[in-house]
C-alpha cells in the first residue's frame, strides 16, 4: 500500500513542475482540500493541473474536475489583470511617462512556457519617484489611491509603492522602488531605468519590464523580504529566470551592485528549502560566499520583527537614510502625519510619537 | 459564446483567413478557453468546438481549411462541420476575439 502524500511534499512538487531535479510523487494526497485550498492561496492552479498532466501528482477523475474549475476562475482573473494592465501601460504611454511592469503580468508571457502556469492578482508598475504626482493624476480614470500619504512630498521620497484601486476591487501598485524597509534605501529609483527593458506584447501592447536579471534581483528581494512564509510562486519565478535565460553572473552583479548580496543568499536557502531544487552553480557559490556585515543583519532582522514587520522597518528605514534631512523629513512624516492619514489608524499623535521614539532606540545601529 | 447554428454551408470569402484579434488576452485550459476582450465586460469561457477553433487559429487558416482541420478532429468531413465552424467564428467575431485578414 502506498503511503499518502503530505501537503508539504505536494506543493513543493506543483511548484517545482518542470524545473530540473524536481521533487515528484505519484501518489494519492493525504488531505485534498486542504492541497485545493493552499493552491488557490498560492495561485499554483496552472502548475498544479501541469504536474497532474505529467503524472506527478495523482488524482481522480472528480478531483481533476474540482482542481479545473478553481483554475478557470483563476484564469479570469488573470486576464482581468492583464486588461488592467494593458490600460495602466497605454495611459502612462500617452503621457510619455517611462514604466517597467513587474512580478507575475511581467514574467507569465515572457520566461514561464506557458502563461497560465504563473497566476497573479494585481498589477505593480515601477515609475521614476519624480513622476510619482503625474502617474497618480494620470491614472484617476481607472483607479484611486486606498491611503493618503502621510505628508506631501512623502511617496516621492520614501514611499515603496502607492496602492490605487479601482471601482471594482481591482489592484494596481505604484512602485517607486522593490522593497519596503531598509532595503527600498538601497536600490537607488534611478538604477531601476538605466536599462533596456525587455518587451512583452500583452493584448498588442509592448510592455516594458525590467532586464532579465533585475527581475531575478526582485524575485530574491521579494522571496526574502516579503511574507514571512514565502510565496511560493515567488521562489518560483527566481527558479524560473534562471530557467529562462537569466544570466548567473548579471544576476550577482546586480545583487551586489544593489547592495543585496544577503538577500540573495537567504533567497537560495529558500529556493533549496521550500521548492526542493538548486538554482545555477554560480549563483548558489556567490551567493553563499557572502559574508553578511553587521548592518545586513540588523536590517534582515528588522523584516521578521516580532514587534510588527513595518514598525521595524520603518524605524530601520530611518537609520538607513544616508542623510540627516531626509531623516527629518521621514520620522517628521510617520509621527506627525497629516489628519486624514491618521483618521482610521492606530493612536492620535502623543502615543505615535512615544512609540517611533521607542523603536528608533531600538534599531539603533549600534 | 454559443448560439444555434444559423449560417449556410455556402463558401464565403474563402481566400480570406482566421486569425487571433491582436487584442484578445485568452488562456487555455484543459476543458475550454477563457477569452477576454476589448468587446467583453467579463472573461468568457468557450468550450467544445468553439476551443478546437480558437486553438486551430493560431496557423491563421480559411475558412474551408479550418473546416477540415476540425472535421478531422471529430472525425467528420468539412462539409459536415462547416456550419457549425461558421458559427462559432462568427460568435467569435461578434466577441472581438478574432478577425479576418
């Protein structure tokens, strides 16, 4: 009698579909809803129907039927977002405002073999900071902002994306850099453009995205310093980049260049721990060979706070601001924001300002 | 998109071809093909032989050509399909999601 697999094992097998050494089980699951939940979570229902295809994953007849329906609505939903995205792409176009798409619309058409193997639920376009105001005014038609800012002036400077929404719950993310934290300091707004981007056409529309191995900085960035348990369709594009033609030795350039060597190093472990395969040689020695400095660390450890991830951050944020105005101008912000930034959060300004005091002695380098 | 077949089987524009509108975003799944276009509110699913023709598309045949391919596929002649195939590419059309060249 064969034994019934874990969920563990059997998304680690959908997620690794295809990739080289990976993990497969060919037997019945131990607890099928809970696998039908976790894939719709992880929005793994394309790789999911891939792996039962090829035989990696078994199920019946009723369970091929119930794991089609959940991938058609997903597959909806991909598309509305695509639409979302073609629109978001042709209106800052018109307006001659430079943008690279990002995450999984960027990646689906242009490095998995087959677009419905990467599902999404939003749209997140990278801008120049300076051209965060027009893009905000630019795109009023399709979507409005959830979150004032906190002061004026503040999404130019500080922010890592401006969340709009449109009438009907759908999400476009505003980038002005790739990580929340610390780390959004290090990756300089204007590197992010300095590249060709590389085209995907999208609904007869190019859209512009990041290089190849930028991407592949991001998936680490966002495998590393995202979600405490990582999404695993993350781990996967950084696996899938490589598989793609991402460059081993670009990729570490870039890493270092933006100061990420550590990130790159936890995403490894990662990839290794959580999708049971090994991303290229090369790769796996730089990043392995990082030694991480006192700062990497305290920074690191600011994501996976157990006083709250963003009031560690930001607190992180403002030790790692290179100058004196800007941390003015940043604790300024986060403890005397505007009136309706505060309505709705949190305290009045007497308890946000004991508090950002109390966490800046905290993440004080020391 | 499906409604009753009502054209004839007399060729029309024959010489001209079927292809994918440039506009249409669509995905393949195992039982259909979810489509969504300039001309949709939502997605669509399409199913049966509206799915073998839009996957058939993509080599831009004619119209008698694409009848063929698909009477292949079910095992029938063309002139028994092409009623049938007819229909659904003028559902297809009325959807946005394909257009002549």
């Amino acid at each position: 009698m064969r034994t019934a697999v874990t969920l563990g094992d059997a998304l680690r097998a959908v997620a690794a579909h295809d990739l080289e050494d990976a993990p497969s089980i060919g037997s019945p699951l131990a607890d099928w809803p809970a696998f039908v939940a976790a894939i719709v979570e992880e929005r793994l229902t394309g790789l999911a129907l891939a792996a039962v295809a090829r035989g990696t994953i078994e199920v019946d007849e009723a369970q091929h039927a119930a794991l089609v329906a959940v991938h058609e609505e997903q597959m909806a939903l991909d598309l509305r977002v695509e639409r979302l995205m073609v629109e978001t792409v042709r209106l800052l176009a018109d307006a001659r405002i430079e943008l690279r798409i990002l995450k999984g619309p960027a990646l689906a058409r242009r490095v998995y073999p087959d677009p419905s193997w990467r599902s999404f639920g939003d749209c997140d376009v990278l801008v120049r900071a300076e051209d965060l105001g027009r893009v905000m005014a630019r795109l009023r038609p399709l979507a409005r902002r959830r979150f004032d800012a906190p002061r004026s002036r503040f999404d130019a400077r500080f922010v890592k994306a401006v969340c709009l929404e449109t009438d009907d719950g759908m999400q476009i993310d505003v980038h002005r850099t790739l990580a929340p934290g610390p780390y959004g300091v290090r990756i300089p707004n204007a590197r992010l453009f300095t590249d060709v981007p590389e085209i995907v056409a999208v609904g007869g529309e190019p859209v512009p995205c990041l290089p190849r191995a930028l991407d592949a900085v991001h998936a680490c960035v966002h495998a590393a310093l995202g979600d405490v348990q990582p999404r695993l369709n993350t781990l996967r594009d950084l696996a899938q980049l490589f598989a793609s033609g991402a460059v081993a030795e670009d990729v570490a350039a870039f890493a270092e260049e933006l100061r990420c060597g550590a990130v790159a190093q936890r995403a490894v472990q990662l990839v290794r721990e959580h999708l049971g395969v090994e991303l290229p040689a090369t790769f796996v020695e730089w990043a392995e060979s990082y030694r991480p400095t006192r700062r990497d660390l305290r920074e690191l450890a600011s994501y996976r706070s157990r006083e709250g991830r963003y009031p560690a951050q930001a607190a992180a944020t403002f030790w790692a601001l290179p100058r004196l105005r800007d941390r003015v101008a940043y604790a300024t912000a986060l403890t005397l924001p505007s009136r309706s930034y505060l309505s709705g959060r949190d305290g009045g300004y007497g308890r946000r300002l004991a508090r950002g005091v109390r966490l800046l002695a905290r993440w004080r380098p020391r | 998109v499906s409604t009753p077949p009502t054209a004839d089987a007399t060729p029309r524009g024959t010489g001209r071809r079927w292809r994918r509108a440039v506009g249409a975003l669509a995905r393949r799944t195992p039982s259909s093909v979810v489509l969504l276009t300039p001309a949709l509110a939502e997605p669509v699913r399409v199913r049966g032989m509206a799915a073998t023709v839009w996957d058939l598309l993509h080599d831009e045949p004619t119209e008698p050509a694409l009848a063929a391919a698909v009477g292949e596929q079910v095992g029938l002649a063309a002139a028994d399909v092409i009623v049938m195939v007819r229909s659904v590419l003028d559902d297809l059309l009325r959807a946005g999601a394909v257009e002549r060249r």
